[in-house]
C-alpha cells in the first residue's frame, strides 16, 4: 500500500525565466555603443537628411500642389537632425532623433 500513495516532492525547482528586452532599448543600446562613430553618424545625418531625405521631400511638396503647410514639415525634419548634432548630443539621443526626423 506504500507504493500506492508515495508522493515524490521535488523541492529543487529551477524555473527559467526570460529577459525580453524590448526592441526600443536594444536600439538605445546600440546607439550608446556607437559613441566611437560619433564623427560618421554625424556626416550620415547631415549628409544623408541634407541632400537626400530633403532634396526628396521638397519634390514632393511641389509635384503634390506646393501646399505653405508642408514646408515646416520638411524644414523642421532637417533641424531635427542638425541641431542635435550640432548641440553635441550623445549618439543615445542623437541617432534616434535622425530616424525620427525620416
């Protein structure tokens, strides 16, 4: 009858728990690793929003009716970017900011 009711009660519980890490601070962390390329994300934000991401948006603006209302749009975009690295912003701040600014 022993058999019958001999429970086995493991008190050695190992429980795995998993650390999601949210895209968003996977991002920010890898934007603060890139302290050292500080110079090249600067010239990719200037550069790359300046004469590209711009240029781009003003043809929209004028093929689409050359609406006053979009203008701050697209000269507010390109401050975004320029003043954060002109205001020496760590890479943390500073390439989030460009991404937000395409």
């Amino acid at each position: 009858m022993e058999t019958t009711f001999w429970h086995i009660i493991n008190t050695s519980y190992t429980e795995t728990t998993y650390r999601r890490i949210s895209y968003w601070k996977r991002f920010i962390n890898w934007s603060t690793n890139q302290e050292e390329n500080r110079i090249l994300w600067t010239a990719v934000a200037i550069l790359g929003q300046g004469c590209i991401v711009t240029i781009f948006t003003m043809v929209a603006i004028i093929f689409s009716g050359n609406h006053f209302i979009y203008w701050p749009f697209a000269i507010g975009a390109m401050a975004m970017s320029v003043v954060s690295y002109l205001a020496a912003m760590p890479t943390k701040i500073a390439i989030p900011v460009v991404f937000i600014s395409i």
